[in-house]
C-alpha cells in the first residue's frame, strides 16, 4: 500500500470536512477542531519526500502534524502516526499485516497519552472497534481493502454512537450531561482518516 497517499487522502478529506469538524467542536469544545487538523494535516503531506520508505512517511507525518496542529488534537494525532510509522519499521512494502500493527500501535499511544478508554467520548471510540474489526478481518483471512474497509465501517458506527455519550475527556467533559447528543469531532475525524486507508488501500488493490 503507497502509505503517502493514505496521508494525502486522509488530508484531503480533513480539508473537506474541516467546517463541520469545527461546528461540532464549537457545541462540545473550542470549536477550532477541524481547522486545526486541516493545517496539521497540511504540513503533513509538505513533510513527505516523494521516495520515503511507508513507516518513514508516518514519521514525518506525525512530526509534522505535532508541530503544526493547536490543542490536544496535535500531540494525540501526531503521536499515533508516528507510533504507527515505528511499527512499520524499515519494512519497503506493507500489506494487511503490517498495516493491521501500525493501527494497534497507534491504538496504544492515543490510549496512553490521552488516558481514555472506550465510552468515554473520545476519539477512540472510533479507533478502538475500527482496530478490532480490522483484526477480525485479518484473522478471517482478509485482505488489505476487505480489512480496511472494515475498520472505517466499525469507526464510522464508533463515532456515531458517541451521540448519546457524555463526555468524560478533555474540554466536552467539563459540560456534564450538557455533552450529551452531540457527535465527538475527534471520533469523527478518526473515521474520515480510516476511510482514506480504505479508500487508498482499495485503489492500489
């Protein structure tokens, strides 16, 4: 799978959706969500030599959108993808088993950093069943688009169902019950990146 072009694709769909991205932050947060990950993700795609090895990409990228992404959003983006480039290694060429170790490596480094788990509103209600079901495909013998498909399909269903969650993470968290009813931006730009993966990964198939 070319890894540059899930980060292009991945930047393309922020781009697309960074209003909304930022409306639904504005009910819950600092209303700067979209924005702030468009510029990121920017940065990310300037970062990338075109001859670069797949976990050399996610590195630059994650360094890039460190730097250049406000708030909480840029640390715990930045660091998935670099952990995700570290998985990868100096590996040439990735396919569905490579791919499936970088999500569960940058799994971990959200999960660590930000102290979340599942049902607390936060992006990994969308990274987390997005991971699982990418496994699960895997392990039914899946390929590369077959188990990316399933994991933006399980970030997709994992963001919508932050809906009727109250937040216990970061900014949201300080409104209580008043959190409740709104979609997390974080989770749903966690399910726009994995759908870049799946459509990159179909399209190279």
């Amino acid at each position: 799978m070319n890894v540059r072009e899930w980060v292009r694709r991945a930047a393309e769909k922020i781009e697309a959706e960074a209003e909304r991205l930022s409306r639904l932050d504005a009910a819950i947060g600092d209303g700067d969500h979209g924005h702030n990950l468009d510029r990121g993700f920017a940065a990310a795609v300037e970062a990338l030599p075109e001859d670069v090895r797949p976990g050399r990409a996610l590195i630059l990228a994650g360094r890039a959108i460190v730097s250049n992404t406000g708030g909480v959003a840029g640390p715990l983006y930045g660091m998935a993808w670099r952990q995700a480039g570290k998985a990868l290694g100096d590996a040439e060429q990735v396919g569905a088993a490579e791919v499936g170790a970088a999500l569960r490596a940058a799994l971990q480094s959200v999960q660590e950093l930000g102290e979340a788990v599942e049902g607390e509103k936060t992006m990994v209600d969308a990274l987390a069943p997005a991971v699982a079901a990418y496994d699960e495909a895997l392990a039914a013998g899946g390929d590369l688009p077959t188990c990316a498909r399933a994991a933006a399909e399980a970030a997709e269903r994992g963001a919508e169902a932050t809906i009727p969650m109250q937040a216990r993470k970061g900014r949201a968290s300080y409104l209580g019950p008043r959190s409740i009813g709104h979609l997390d931006p974080g989770a749903v730009s966690t399910a726009l990146i994995l759908r870049a993966l799946a459509d990159v990964a179909s399209r190279d198939a």
